[in-house]
C-alpha cells in the first residue's frame, strides 16, 4: 500500500513545466520552470532510449521562444540605449557650446588654445603616421616583439633589400625612429617610471601607516571632557568661539549651513556666528540677511557681514572678519564653508583637545558626503576624497602633526593666525597657505578622523573641472612663493625636505606630470616608434594596484575600481594643465570660481532643525520679505528663461581620437595589454569629452 501512496515521489519527472500567462495577443509572459536538459536534443522524436526523460516538442519550442524573446529583448535594451546615447551625442554637436565659449573658466584661451594646440598636433601626426603604418603593414612590414631589434632592423633597412619607393622611405622612417626618436622616447619612459615607482612606493607607505594607525588604536585624545554643556560657568572647558561661514551668491545652501551653525551645542554667550557675505547679487543678499535676522530674533548670538571692496576672494573675506575689534576677545575661530553643515556637538568633540596644549594651532575635521551616490562622478570622487582624509591626512597628524588645512570644518587657535600671519590673498588655496607658514612657525596640527562634517559633492563634470584646477593650480603658486621661506625657517631638516619633496613636489607636482606624460602621450608614442617600450606592469599592474589601495577606505567603491583608474588618467589632462598655469604664471591662475553648489546637503537634517526650532515672528521685517519675494518671483522667471547645457571638452576629445588611433595601431603589432588599455582610456576620454558623465541637463 505504501509503495502505492508514494509512487510519484520515486518516478522521475517528465517533460519541462511551462506556466504561460496571456490576457491578449499582443501582451504575454512566460515562466520556465525546468530547463530542458542536453539529452533532449541528442535523439530525434521517438528514438527516445528507455530510461530517458521524456520531453514533449511543443513544451521544448515553448522554451526555445521563451529564450529568443529574453534575448531579442536584451538586443531591443541595448539598441535603445545606443539611440539614445547617439541622440545626446547629436544634440551636445548641435548646440556647438565647448569649453572655449565658456568665459567663467578658470583658465585664459590663450593658455588653453595653446594647449589644445599641442594635442592637435599630436592627433594629426597620430594619424599620418598610422595610414603609413597601415600601408605598410599591407605591403609585408610586419613587426612583432622578436622584430624589434637593432640588427634585424638594419638588415631590413639595407639599401639593397628595398624595392619601391615606399619601401625606400618606410626604411628610412625605421632608421629615424631607432637612430634619432627611440633614445630621448626611451630616456623620458625611464624617468617617467622612476617618478611612478617613488610615487606608489610613497602611496603604499601611507597606507601602512594607516593600518598601524587602526592596528594600534592611534588617535588624538583630549586631556578633558566637556561636562557643563549648559552654561560657561561650571567646571567645564567652554573658551571663547568665533564661528565664520564665507559665502558668495550660493542661495541654494546657505539655509541649511545658518540652521545648523547656530544649532551647535555650545554656550550662546561664549559663541558668536559671522556670516561673511560676499554676493553680489542683490537678491541673494535680501535672502540671507533675512534668514540672519530670523536666527537672531530666535536667540542665536549671529551677525551679517558683507564687504563693500571685494578684493581676494575667500582669503580676503577671511581677513576682513579677523580686522574686527571685537576678535579679540575670541579665543578660536572656526570655519565653515557655505555647504558645510556640523552635526551639533561639532565643537564639543574639537575644542577640548586644546586644553593644555599650548603647541596645537589646528584641528581638522573629515567631510562626509549627502549625495556620494547621486551618479558615477560623485562615486569617483568619493574615492579620492575618502583616501585623502583615511589615509593622507590621518597618516601626516598622527606621525608629522602637520598637513594641509581643508579650508573648511576646522577649528584654528587665533593666536597661530596671527603669528603665521593671518589670511594672504597670494594664492587661491589660502587655506594651505596659512598651514604651511603655521607650521613653520612650530605650530602642530590634529586631524580627527571621527568628526564627520556634511557637505555635498561637485554633480556636475563643469563644477568638478574648475575645483580640480583651483586645487591643482595653488600649490604651484604656493610652492614658489614659499619656498625662500621654507629654507629660511628654523625647523630641522627633516621637516623641511619632508614639505619641500613629499607635501609639494610629489604629490602636487609629480603625480599630475606623470600621469598625464605617461599615459596620455607617452604610451601613444611608443605604438609609433615601437622601438622604445613601455613595460606592461606599469601599463597594468603597478597602476591596478595603486587603484586598489585608493579604494581601500571605501570598501563599497570596489564595483568602480576600473573606471576610477580610467577617470583618474582622464582627469590628469586637466590637473597637469593647472599645475603648469600656475607653476609658471599662465592665464588666469589667480582668478577664484566658486564650485557650483545643488542644496542636496543635509536636507533631512535640516527639516528635522526646522521641526525642532520654533519659528520667530519677523515683525517689522515683513515689508522687506514681501519686496524680497517680488524680486525672487522676478528672478526666477528670467532664470526659467535660460537654459542649462552639457558642453563639449575639446581636450579631452582630441586626446581620446589621439588614444583610439594609437589603440588601432597597438592592434597591429598585437600588444594585448596595451591595445586594451589605450581602447577604454580612449573611451574613456570621448565620454568625458561629450560631458556624459555628471549631471546631465
């Protein structure tokens, strides 16, 4: 009886369970529930041996349609995305708006005219030389490695071996590339893969030091805690705090930075807020001195300050607020940039590491970031941004107690300001300008890597390209201004190459240089003169490696490893271009732009202060709120009148015509690693160069 009962359980189950699911013609969906198996196409109908699974042909064409629809709907996605693609390569041709008919860049037409001169030419020689190595490649040159040797070179180039006048001038060109070009390739290859190695050798020591740092527990410990966090009167560390947030016409942030500077915990009487205003437009001005006036009627110790000569940019708005006469009753200064917004016990964790401490001038903060996954530029950056904070920075304070200042979520001891010198408008990176003179002067710094402070991230490729040449442009003028002044100071040797040959030189200078020698011009030369070779570990494996340890501290940034090392050799064309504009004074060094900032951050945070602050009554300010409306609604009509627009790179397309040519010749001498690498920089490259990475508008 038993074997009866279960008797479906031991029969093996025949044919392949097909649920289909139509409500009409045109709209039905089908659900394989068992794959067929191989032996269901080895026999004919009805040669079916005995023991075999019996399939029924009606359910296997089911199965058959089944897997022709999923892949014609693979092929329809891929098509349409391609169409689209095409589409928005169509319209960013047709609006014809490059880099060069955008006159808020940070850089002169003349320097980038000259410039993108330079790569054109490289282009146009790329070209020539590949239709006559495709000529010749036809015509029986054919050169692998074991070709490339002198002796087997000369033999081929004999006089008496040539037949043809294009036989006659391809052997001449081989004799020109071993004798006069392949050397001077060579020597440059040399020295461009010692800079590389000292620079990853550098690299793979700061990340030891990491490790060591979270091995050992290291980290700054503040000799007192705070414990009267209502008033200054009690036994707790409550000194005298001036909170400064420069700010020029960035209406879509300063909200959010004004709610939660004045919601930090911290004594109302032993605090007071600047808000430094240096827009320029008059609506904005309206907005932000109506939302001061706000925060003060509710309480909060806050002033509005705007400057009538805007001269130096954020340095010179900094040095304005220091000249005020009641500065002096301050103690610590910290500062805030327009898209930086502290969590509340921001000072609580900062200031007491002063305590007893007469040497600490600085206390540096990490950023967080709201909108890290907003598209794949913001992912990138978080990367390179994680690494400088994770390892960088938290490497240099626990060993050098030196590094560079961020310009923002830092608390300075003013007295260290005024001995170094205060705010220059020199440079624009004032912020590592007062950190090196401050650290000449003997003064330590501490970076604390678990006091987070939220910002947002460039979103579009624009906004991005102009930090990164601000950022790189600096330190160049740093570095000349400063070094008479460096070996001049009294602080030991160590200290001083340490600023001279790691701060600046290697890692302001050597890594954009090489990067963009190396890979961008370099590598395509060596696939026309084949003679002088570019080793595939530095090709491949040294920088895969690199990308690695720079992923390290964001572990969920590992899926974007490979376009990380792609962008990073991208972007190199726009950092070697700022470093040598102010290196050696070209352009527009000097000229500040303000990074284009979306309001993203903090936005929950800020309604939660909303919903916890009440709300003032403005009183007598409400003739000025309904003028200042008028002139919003006003605004805002003539901006739904302009147009935002993606724009065209020309440097970075012509470099990636340059690497897709030298890409189709690497192709013929069958240099897989190389091939490959130059075909995704080249994409690379033309993705950038169409701006189809960021925001799209």
């Amino acid at each position: 009886m038993a074997p009866s009962l279960y008797w479906w359980a031991k029969e093996t189950h025949r044919g392949t369970p097909v649920v289909v699911k139509m409500e009409n013609p045109n709209n039905w969906s089908m659900v394989e529930l068992e794959s067929p198996s191989e032996e269901d196409f080895m026999y004919p109908t009805g040669a079916i041996p005995k023991g075999a699974r019996n399939k029924n042909a009606k359910q296997l064409t089911w199965v058959l349609l089944l897997k022709a629809h999923k892949a014609a709907g693979c092929l329809t996605s891929i098509a349409a995305a391609f169409f689209s693609l095409a589409a928005i390569v169509r319209r960013r041709i047709s609006d014809g708006r490059t880099d060069f008919t955008d006159t808020s860049e940070a850089e002169s037409p003349a320097v980038k005219s000259k410039f993108f001169t330079c790569i054109k030419v490289f282009l146009c020689l790329s070209l020539v030389l590949l239709g006559f190595e495709i000529s010749a490649y036809f015509k029986g040159w054919h050169f692998g490695a074991p070709d490339l040797q002198l002796q087997y070179l000369y033999t081929l180039t004999n006089l008496s071996t040539v037949k043809g006048v294009f036989d006659f001038l391809y052997s001449r060109w081989v004799l020109i590339r071993v004798e006069y070009l392949a050397p001077p390739l060579q020597f440059l290859i040399n020295v461009c893969i010692i800079l590389f190695l000292v620079q990853s050798v550098d690299r793979l020591i700061l990340c030891l030091g990491c490790f060591w740092i979270k091995f050992k527990n290291l980290k700054p410990v503040a000799k007192q805690e705070l414990v009267d966090l209502e008033s200054g009167d009690g036994g707790g560390y409550f000194p005298m705090v001036l909170v400064q947030i420069p700010m020029c016409n960035e209406k879509e942030v300063y909200q959010q930075s004004i709610a939660a500077v004045c919601s930090l915990d911290w004594p109302k009487g032993r605090m007071l807020i600047q808000i430094l205003d240096d827009s320029d437009d008059p609506t904005t001005q309206l907005l932000i001195k109506e939302e001061v006036l706000k925060w003060q009627q509710s309480g909060a110790n806050i002033i509005y300050r705007h400057r009538v000569i805007r001269d130096g940019y954020k340095a010179g708005n900094l040095k304005s607020a220091m000249g005020c006469s009641y500065v002096k009753d301050y103690e610590f200064v910290t500062i805030f940039d327009a898209d930086f917004q502290p969590f509340p016990d921001f000072l609580k964790r900062t200031i007491p590491h002063f305590k007893d401490n007469e040497e600490l001038g600085l206390v540096q903060a990490r950023w967080s970031f709201v909108n890290k996954d907003e598209n794949l530029l913001t992912r990138l950056q978080l990367i390179n941004l994680a690494f400088h904070f994770e390892v960088e920075q938290q490497v240099n304070g626990v060993f050098l107690n030196f590094f560079g200042f961020n310009g923002t979520a830092g608390v300075w001891r003013i007295k260290a300001l005024e001995e170094s010198g205060g705010w220059l408008e020199r440079t624009t990176v004032e912020d590592m300008d007062i950190a090196v003179r401050a650290h000449l002067h003997g003064w330590k710094f501490i970076f604390l890597n678990d006091v987070e402070c939220q910002c947002e991230l460039p979103e579009s490729y624009e906004a991005y390209r102009k930090q990164q040449h601000r950022w790189h442009s600096g330190p160049m003028q740093l570095f000349r201004l400063c070094l008479p002044a460096i070996l001049r100071s009294k602080i030991s040797i160590w200290k001083k190459a340490n600023i001279i040959f790691l701060f600046f030189l290697l890692r302001k200078l050597v890594l954009p240089f090489y990067s963009f020698t190396l890979f961008c011009i370099i590598l395509p030369m060596t696939m026309f003169v084949p003679e002088a070779t570019l080793p595939s570990w530095v090709v491949c494996y040294i920088p895969a490696a690199m990308s690695f340890l720079n992923i390290l501290p964001a572990p969920k940034s590992f899926p974007f490893i490979v376009p990380y090392l792609l962008f990073e050799n991208t972007m190199s064309v726009t950092k070697f271009n700022a470093m040598i504009s102010g290196l050696f004074q070209l352009g527009s060094a000097y000229e500040w732009v303000v990074t284009k900032k979306s309001g993203r951050s903090s936005e929950g945070d800020l309604v939660s202060l909303i919903d916890r602050q009440p709300m003032p009554q403005r009183g007598n300010s409400e003739p000025n709120l309904d003028e200042m409306r008028v002139e919003m609604q006003q605004q805002e009509e003539r901006d739904s009148r302009k147009k935002k627009h993606n724009r065209i790179y020309t440097k970075e397309l012509a470099l990636a015509f340059l690497l897709l040519t030298a890409s189709v010749r690497s192709l013929m001498s069958a240099q897989g690693i190389h091939f490959y690498f130059l075909l995704f920089q080249g994409v690379s490259f033309l993705l950038v160069g169409l701006d189809l990475i960021g925001e799209q508008v």
